[in-house]
C-alpha cells in the first residue's frame, strides 16, 4: 500500500477536520445513547439517543477520504454504521445529531433515527438497517442516472460482513454488466457484529471476489486517510471515464463494540489495543506536522468540532418533538391512515 | 384483446407518455414469458426496457434505487412466489423508504408479482400472496380479473407515486375481453359485477370468475363485488353492499388461514354485525398431480356450496 500526501496541506487539513467533526459527533452519541437500548446486558434508562447506535469511531478515515472526492451532486448509500458517511457527504451535524435524539428538527422527523439516516439534499439516499440492502439500492441509483444521462456517479459504502451476502454478489455484476458508475467501498472494520469476519469468510475477500466477476479496484489501509483520498480518486477518476465500476476494499477496525452498548470484551486485547495505536485522526495528525501543519492548527480543528457538537446537543435537546400524528404520515397516499375500524 | 395485451398496451401508453417509466426484469426483451411486455423492447430500446440477470433482490432494490433517483420503474418478477428472493427489498426497502427518510424520498414503482394456481407448477409457482403484502404499511396491492381492468388499473398504479404490488392471475394471461383504452380507473374502488339483495359475495382475481358463476347458479340473488385493490379496499362499497344483504361471503384463491378475507369478514361483522363466512383454499402446498392441485382450487362449486349453507342458516 502505498502512503500518498495530500497535495496541499489545506487539502490535508480538510480531511482532518471531516475526522475531527466525525469522532466529535460519535463520542458524543455514544454517551448519549447510554441506557438507550438493553443489550449486551446493559438495561434501559433514561437516554436520549434510543435503541441501538453502531458507532464508526476509528473508521473515520473512510468515510473522510472517500467522500472527498465526490462532488455534491453525486449520490451515495450507506449502511447501519453511516454516521461518517452521512457528516462527510456534507449533511448537517445538528440535524444529524437531532434525528439521533428523536426530534422533529432531524433529517427524518424523527422517523428513522440513526440507522435511517439520510439527506437527500447532499445525496446521501439514506443508512439501512439491513446489512448488504444499500448495495442493489446504489446499482438502481447508478443506473437511473445512466438513463437519465446525468453526469453523476454513486459511491456505495458497506461492511465486510456484506460481502457474505447474495445482494452483494448480485449487485457487482449488474453493476458489471450495465459497467455502471458506481464506486462499491468495503468499509472493512474486521467484525461482523461479535463474530471476526475472517473465520466467517471464505477466500480473499471483497476484492478477490469482484474481480473475480472482471470488477476491479483497490486495497487501501483504511486508518490512512490521505492513502484513502488518493485511492478513491483514482479509482472515482476510471468510473467518471467509463471505465466501469470500481471497489475500494479499506481496511480499517471497529474500535468499538457492535453498538454503543456493547463492550466488545469478546475480542483480544492486544488486537484493541493495536488499533487504537492506528488511530486514524491520530495519524493523520502526525503525518500533517510533518507537511508543516502547527500543532496549535490541528488543536484547533479538534476544539471547534467538539464546540460544533457541543451546540449541536443543546439544540438537539431543545428541539421539539414531532406530532405524534406524524407517525400516520409519509406511509403512502393511497390506502394511508389509520384504519382501526 | 387479451389480459397480456390489455397489461402491455397499458404500459406502451405510460411508457410513451413519460420518460421516466421504465421497466426491468428477467426475458423482458423477448417479451417476457406470457407476452405481457410483447413489442416494447423494439420500440423503447435495451435502455428502458432492462433485461436483468436472475437477481431478484437486484432488480427490486435496484428499482427502489431508480426511484428515489427520478425514475418510475417497473419491476417484473415473472411469480409472486420469485418475488420472496427479494422480501427485503419490498417491505423493508420499497414500502418503507418514503417513511424512513421523513418524506424525502418517495418510490413511485409498480412490482409485478402474478399469483395463484398456474395448472402444473406446483407448490414453488402457484401462491397467491396477497394478504402479505397487505400487511405491510406503505404498499398498494392491486389484483386485476379482467383485460379491461388490467389496462386501466396498470395505468392507475403507473400514475400512483406509491410502491404498487400489482398482482396479475397467472391464468388469466389469454383470457378475452372488451378493452376501452380511453377508459380511466382509480385504485381503492371495488366494481359491483352483479346485483343482488340475499348475500354479497366479495371475490378477486380469477375468484371472480367462478363467483359469478356461483352466482348465477345459486337459488339466492347474489350481489358480487370484483374488489380489485386489496389495499386500500373498498370498505364503503363493501359495507354498503352488505348492509342491505345482512349476508358476506367471501371468496379467494389464497389459503383461507389468514387470508385476507378474513380481514374483510372480520370488519364486517365488527361493523355491522351480519353473518360472514369465508372460503379459500385449504393450508397445503399446492400439489403438482392433478386430483393434489384440485385440492388446492377454489371452484364454482365450492363458492355455489357455500352460499348454500347461508340458505340453509338461520333467517336474516
């Protein structure tokens, strides 16, 4: 794997900041979402953030570089983990953070929560709570664009625990048939839910397997933001030309549990603590002072995203929540209420 | 012109008429297997009329993709009973985006998934699903009996911005009627195709057929209702029709357990307190033999039966 810089440290600091926003935004969901679900042995209590929440703390350098290279217009799909990807495609971190909590101030309504999110309006077509759904929904979105002649190209994030599924397999080769553009990202953190995906994975894995269908791509180290920007642009660059569909297979480490409330004590602690030496913010950090970048400007970065996300969770939790009668609408317009007789 | 002709024509004129429709499946392109998309391959081209690979979680997905990207897909899935590869993609995708995302995306798309018995197919290409579609909020459920309302209500699912479970019979393909191409419909509207003042019989799909032949034989006077949308179904023609009858039969293909004349039966009776009963098929895998598959058929005789037993039950 090669260890590209950014062209400009500007463009570096960029990607930091879209880090730096990310991690900011996840610690603080994680503790708002303490006592949200009961899981893993954690019981119910009062929280702000309900049910389960599947944090993507130490995978930021994915969701950073990739979206950096895609332009507002173009589309993206994400998955139960998408908090990352929702913030780097550009959706507002106060109403993202406001969904998170409920309110009707949020992307949805308060309809979806954090494994629905989704703003249109920066392309980003929505999370699914169902591992693999967003692959078939990115190659449809692909290709409407390709009958719609629109310039566009969609970029389709999902785990390395898809990879086990028929949708993935089905979605690459139509993909590969229609040579549509569209940019698959096996966002691999190495853990499916509580399972290590490589005792459940046969072969090499994402990219062995779509080039094994003519689909081809890259590895990248997935905690190396600048190695990540670099890759997808390559490979955003062949897909922009009509060279077909590309997959980006990053590699990087769920540092933290399935969800919030899982403590994750399943795994080796040597394996944990590795990771955490990888960080991803951390290393881009260091490689950044090494392109000049002060010490006090990276501090900075860090100390406004967390006052972005402090005043985001004062808004949050100051917003109203939706009419309860809006449970009865955006279901459909015929046959729609709620017939109880 | 036939019901394959009727749906055909139907979806010629929205594909003229609107861009944006496009339709994709398996054989498409010659036409599909029952010649329900004969000729739109030739005039509309490869790029609107898909030929996909055997991917049905992909076709249905990606049509959910399609449109929440501006498109009004069509989605052939040849059997309802192909459709439950693609499970997730209907009721946790299709019917369920519009909602998730707080209004922000809609999914205007018609999904093709014929029902019933189709003679010799045995148990994996002859259910009739209909009332689990019904049960899942943000889906439409249409169930055509003849050519005309194959035309008119394929058009009104066209026009429908909801996710449209369009359920053609799969013998019904070559049956002949009188088709006014001019003719508008409306979804959610049940159609009275006999009169009557003893029992109403509320029947779909081919059900309909054999119901007003029952009808016809039966020594009450029978009032059948073709319902046509299961959701959202005609409540007021049904209650109407039952209110001066004070009798329901209803009458499908699908197992009679949990199907969905159960629902109507039971809203009946909730609302207005007069008898109901209920006939469908019995709860077993439709055989391939012929005397296994008779088993599974809900006939003339079976409806003419049941509505004997309302003559030979207590007076209104």
């Amino acid at each position: 794997m090669s260890r590209p810089l950014p062209a400009t440290l500007e463009r570096g600091l960029a990607l930091y900041r879209t880090m730096a926003r990310i991690r900011a935004f996840e610690n603080a969901a994680e503790e708002a979402s303490k006592g949200g679900v009961a899981a893993f042995g954690a019981s119910l209590a009062q929280a702000r953030v309900r049910g389960p929440l599947h944090l993507s703390t130490g995978q930021e350098a994915v969701a950073a570089g990739v979206c950096a290279q895609l332009a507002p217009e173009d589309l993206i799909t994400s998955t139960h983990r998408g908090h990352g990807h929702t913030l780097a495609k550009g959706a507002s971190l106060a109403r993202t953070l406001a969904e998170l909590f409920g309110r009707a101030s949020g992307f949805n309504g308060g309809k979806g929560g954090s494994m629905h999110i989704a703003d249109f309006s920066v392309g980003m077509l929505g999370a699914n709570g169902v591992v693999a759904a967003g692959i078939p929904i990115a190659v449809g979105a692909a290709h409407a664009l390709r009958i719609r002649s629109r310039p566009e190209v969609v970029a389709c994030f999902f785990g390395d625990g898809a990879i086990n599924r028929g949708p993935f397999l089905e979605g690459l080769n139509w993909a590969r048939i229609h040579e549509l553009r569209l940019l698959f990202v096996c966002e691999d953190n190495r853990w499916s839910a509580t399972t290590a995906s490589a005792a459940m994975t046969a072969g090499e894995g994402a990219l062995a397997r779509a080039r094994g269908i003519g689909l081809d791509g890259a590895a990248v180290d997935g905690n190396d933001v600048f190695a990540v920007f670099a890759a997808a642009g390559e490979l955003l660059a062949r897909v922009r030309r009509g060279e077909g569909p590309q997959l980006l297979h990053a590699i990087t480490y769920r540092v933290k549990g399935h969800v919030s409330v899982d403590p994750a004590a399943y795994r080796d602690g040597e394996e944990v603590s590795r990771a955490l030496e990888e960080d991803p913010i951390l290393a881009a950090a260091a490689r950044l002072r090494e392109l000049g970048a002060g010490a006090a400007r990276l501090a900075a970065i860090r100390s406004e995203a967390e006052a972005e996300v402090a005043a985001a969770l004062s808004a949050a939790a100051a917003a109203p929540w939706p009419d309860p009668l809006a449970a009865y609408t955006d279901v459909q317009d015929s046959g729609a209420g709620r017939w109880l007789g | 012109m036939n019901y394959a002709q009727a749906a055909c024509r139907a979806l010629d004129r929205a594909m003229a008429a609107d861009t944006r429709v496009v339709a994709l499946g398996e054989d498409l392109g010659r036409g599909g297997i029952f010649g329900q998309y004969r000729g739109l391959q030739q005039k509309y081209g490869a790029a609107r009329v898909i030929d996909t690979p055997i991917s049905e979680a992909t076709i249905m997905g990606a049509a959910v993709g399609m449109a929440l990207a501006g498109l009004r897909p069509v989605v052939e899935m040849r059997v309802v009973d192909f459709a439950l590869c693609a499970i997730d993609e209907i009721v946790n995708q299709a019917a369920k985006a519009r909602f998730m995302s707080g209004g922000q995306g809609r999914v205007p798309l018609v999904a093709r998934l014929p029902i019933g018995i189709w003679s010799g197919s045995a148990a994996q290409h002859s259910q009739s699903l209909e009332a689990w579609f019904a049960h899942v909020p943000g889906l439409v459920v249409v169930t055509p009996s003849t050519p005309q309302d194959n035309h008119a209500l394929l058009g009104a699912a066209l026009a429908c911005g909801d996710p449209v479970i369009y359920m053609e019979h799969k013998e019904l393909w070559g049956l002949e009627g009188e088709v006014d191409e001019n003719e508008t419909d409306s979804l959610g509207r049940a159609r009275i195709v006999r009169t009557g003042t003893d029992v109403t019989l509320v029947a779909w799909s081919r059900t309909v057929h054999a119901a007003i032949e029952a009808a016809a034989q039966s020594e009450l006077s029978v009032e059948v209702i073709d319902l046509r949308t299961i959701w959202p179904w005609d409540r007021d023609t049904v209650f109407a029709s039952a209110a001066k009858t004070r009798r329901l039969l209803v009458a499908h293909e699908a197992v009679r357990v949990a199907g969905f004349g159960a629902e109507i039966a039971a809203e009946v009776a909730e609302g207005l307190g007069v008898r109901v009963k209920r006939i469908g098929g019995p709860r077993i895998p439709v055989g391939y033999s012929k005397p296994l598959e008779d088993q599974a058929r809900v006939t003339r005789e079976a409806i003419l039966a049941a509505l004997t037993e309302f003559d030979r039950g207590e007076s209104k």
